[in-house]
C-alpha cells in the first residue's frame, strides 16, 4: 500500500545524549522520506534557532544555495510572508528570546514540525521540501508557519542534518526520519 511510513531512525534528546545535532546519513531510497519534530525543548531560553540541512558524502551542506518561500499565521496578530534566496540552511522560522518579566524563564515548546522530502538522492534534481511548523514562542503566542524550500545542487544528497544553529542545548522531544514507502 502506497503511503505507509518507514521509521528510519529517532532521535530523544532527553535521553540520547545528544544536545543540538542529529544525524540522518546514509539514506539511499529515491522515495521521499518526513522529518517529524516534536516537542523540543532548550535549556535556555536565548539563543533558539532550529534548522536542518542536507548531507552530501556525510558532511553537512552549509554553502548559500538553499532557498525558501512561505507565510507565517500568527495566532494573535495578522500573517507575513518571506522570501530568502540565499540561505545557508533551512530555518524553521522558530522565535527564540527572552522569557516575560524581570527574569528569565524556560522556553516554551518548539511545537511540532513535519516535512516532507522529496528527490534526496536524486543525482539529477534539487533536494525540495514542505514545512509546516506549529509552535508557541518565548512569550507564549502561537504561530504555525507553512512554507517551501530546495537545495539548489543537482547532486545527490545521502541525509539531513537536523540542529539548533545558536548556542542553547535541547533537553527535550524527539526528532524522527521516516521514508515514504510507496
């Protein structure tokens, strides 16, 4: 049956160890695959930038040529939209800064992302995906953002690269890779 999902691998940043990276590597099926982020956590409440970017032979792909369109709904106030076409990864458009009042407190949830793959070892096309994002930034206002973005290199990618791109650990929620069996 088309559509069923493949759990790759998943990633607990609670009890994995890990503080700000995972790695995806070694993919090799022409299907897509989904990158589902749920419930992250940082330790601080400064310093949140959650993002990912393809791998190419294992190493990250950090040069200007991703480039991403979308539009964020803010729960309490009306929508933007943005355009990057020079972009060194693919941010989530997560918010990150200081807690309310005169000291800090925790960061809010990161929410829940899930994004789709397509054409990741592909040697012949860009690598594109579609996000959508819901979370609830350091003041507490909810936002969901949608949005597109591709690697703009016709080689074929072998993983994705999923970090927080400041300085903050992650202390909580999971990050998992499924393939799309079709």
């Amino acid at each position: 049956m088309a559509g069923k999902l493949k759990l790759i691998n998943e990633y607990n940043f609670a009890t994995d160890g890990t503080t700000s990276v995972v790695n995806f590597t070694g993919l090799t099926s022409s299907n897509p695959y989904k990158l589902i982020i749920a419930n992250l956590v940082s330790e601080t409440v400064v310093d949140v930038n959650p993002m990912f970017r393809v791998t190419k032979g294992g190493s990250p792909q950090s040069g200007s040529n991703y480039a991403l369109v979308g539009y964020y709904d803010f729960f309490h106030t009306a929508g933007n939209h943005f355009n990057n076409s020079s972009a060194t990864e693919v941010g989530l458009g997560v918010a990150s800064g200081f807690g309310a009042g005169p000291t800090w407190t925790a960061q809010r949830s990161w929410g829940y992302s899930i994004i789709d793959i397509y054409g990741l070892t592909d040697s012949s096309t860009y690598d594109w995906f579609l996000l959508r994002n819901s979370f609830t930034n350091w003041q507490g206002n909810g936002y969901i953002n949608y949005f597109g973005a591709f690697h703009k290199v016709a080689s074929a990618s072998d993983g994705i690269q999923f970090l927080n791109n400041k300085s903050a650990n992650i202390s909580n929620g999971t990050v998992s890779l499924y393939e799309v069996l079709e």
